[in-house]
C-alpha cells in the first residue's frame, strides 16, 4: 500500500496569498529601511515635472503659432490695402496729369490765337452757362485785377464772347452775346452784308436775310466792332419758297459749357 509524499503537498490559496502579502510588506519595510521610497519618490516627482513642462512647452508654441498666424494675416491685410491705397493714388495721379495735359493745349490754343494788338488779362472760368445764370459765365477776376462792367471777353483768342456784366472784388459775371432775345449786329464775312443776331442761348444766334443774299453753311459771322473775331458760323438755313427772306442759324464753333479759360480786353 503506497501513501502520497507528505513534499508534493499542494499549498492551499489562503496560505498562498498570506505568503504573497508577507513579501509585499517585507519588500517595502526593504524600502523604507535603505531610502528608496525618497528616490522612487523623486523620480516619479521628476517624471510627473518633465511631462508638465513638455505639456506647457507645446502649449506656448501652439499659442505663440495662433499669435504669429494672426499677426501675418493682419499684416497681409494692412498690405493688401496699402496696396489697394497706392494703386488709387496712382490713377489719381494720372487723371490730373491728363486734366494738367488738356488745360496746357487750352492754354497754347488760347495764347496763340490771341489779338497782339490788345492788352488782355487770363481768367479761369468758375461757373459755366450750366452751372450759372442762363447764360452767363463766372470767371475769377474782379475789380482788384482791373475788370470792370462793360469789358468784352472773348475765348481762345479771337471768338467773341460777351461782356462783364457784374464784377466784386475777385470776381466777375460775363453776359454771353447768345443770351436769348439780346440782339448783336455782326457781318457776314464773305459779301460783309450787315446782319441783326438774335441770341437763342448756349453760344446761338439766329437772324434773316433776303434770300437773294448767298449764304452758306459754315460761312463766319463777325461781330462789327471787330472784324478779326468771330461770333459763330452758319449752320443750318431755313426758307419758304412764298417767303422773300431766309432764316439763318448761326452757332459757335466750340461747345461753351466746356469753357476753361477766356480773356478780358482792357
């Protein structure tokens, strides 16, 4: 008869977890004893501090990366508009110099075709027929540069224009000869026939002749009182074959609400 050996004895569970808890507690009475509960505990102090500073670090450069993102859009904003700004500045500057080029060529146009013979003063049209009385002109000369009511003004050297109907002290209201119903005695430039105008307004004028006068579209109308000017040109005729008269349309040659500049005989 066999009997089980008393060494392969299996330990029961109760017994087998009091051995493993008696270790634990050995092992950590080991710890306490020799100090390295202190340095297990620095090092654990030092792991947990590397990992917040790794935390913060990433935290700034995220932040730091939303500040220079922000700042370059702002920076690309203020340079688009700055950009914007210049280009506008640029065509602004290139419309003046168009204005400058054209008041230029008025200017030569004006001096060139002037009457030598007569002492006249520049002016620069304010206000023309459109944006003043029907038919008048302001102009920036008044008594302070010697204007005075009564003085002719004429444009682009030889065209007669009117007179100096109301003056102060900077300025001076020219009374076109077209005024409506404000007659003008002028001549036809080619048989020099006198001839009685009647202003229609906007630098037009109408008058009648015998139809056995010849007339002509684009002959010259000069005024009497200077036979070097010009007042208009025929543009149109108008008769009745009934009628021993024609009707004559007389217009000036420029358009007057485009006026920049005319000149004051003295």
């Amino acid at each position: 008869m066999s009997y089980p050996s008393r060494n392969n004895r299996q330990t029961p569970p109760f017994e087998r977890w009091v051995l493993i808890l008696a270790g634990l507690f050995v092992v950590v009475m080991l710890i306490f004893a020799t100090g390295l509960f202190g340095v297990l505990q620095r090092g654990l102090q030092r792991g947990a501090r590397s990992v917040w500073i790794a935390r913060e670090y990433s935290l700034a450069n995220a932040r730091d990366l939303i500040t220079l993102t922000t700042e370059s859009k702002q920076s690309l904003i203020h340079e688009i508009e700055s950009l914007r700004l210049l280009n506008k500045n640029l065509s602004l500057d290139k419309t003046r110099l168009r204005l400058l080029e054209q008041e230029n060529k008025t200017l030569r146009e004006t001096l060139g075709r002037r009457d030598k013979s007569k002492e006249t003063i520049l002016a620069l049209v304010i206000a023309p027929p459109r944006q003043s009385s029907y038919d008048t002109i302001l102009i920036d000369r008044g008594t302070s540069d010697g204007i005075k009511i009564g003085d002719r003004v004429v444009a682009y050297g030889d065209m007669a224009l009117g007179t100096i109907a109301e003056v102060t002290g900077t300025t001076a209201m020219v009374q076109l000869y077209s005024s409506p119903d404000t007659p003008l005695s002028g001549r036809l430039s080619g048989n020099q026939t006198l001839i009685d105008l009647n202003g229609r307004g906007g630098g037009n004028f109408i008058f009648e002749v015998p139809r056995d006068i010849e007339i002509v579209e684009g002959d010259i109308i000069t005024p009497v009182f200077n036979s070097r000017q010009i007042i208009g040109i025929v543009g149109g005729l108008d008769f009745d074959p009934r009628d021993p008269f024609q009707t004559v349309y007389v217009t000036a040659p420029f358009n007057i609400n485009q006026l920049q500049f005319v000149e004051i005989e003295k």
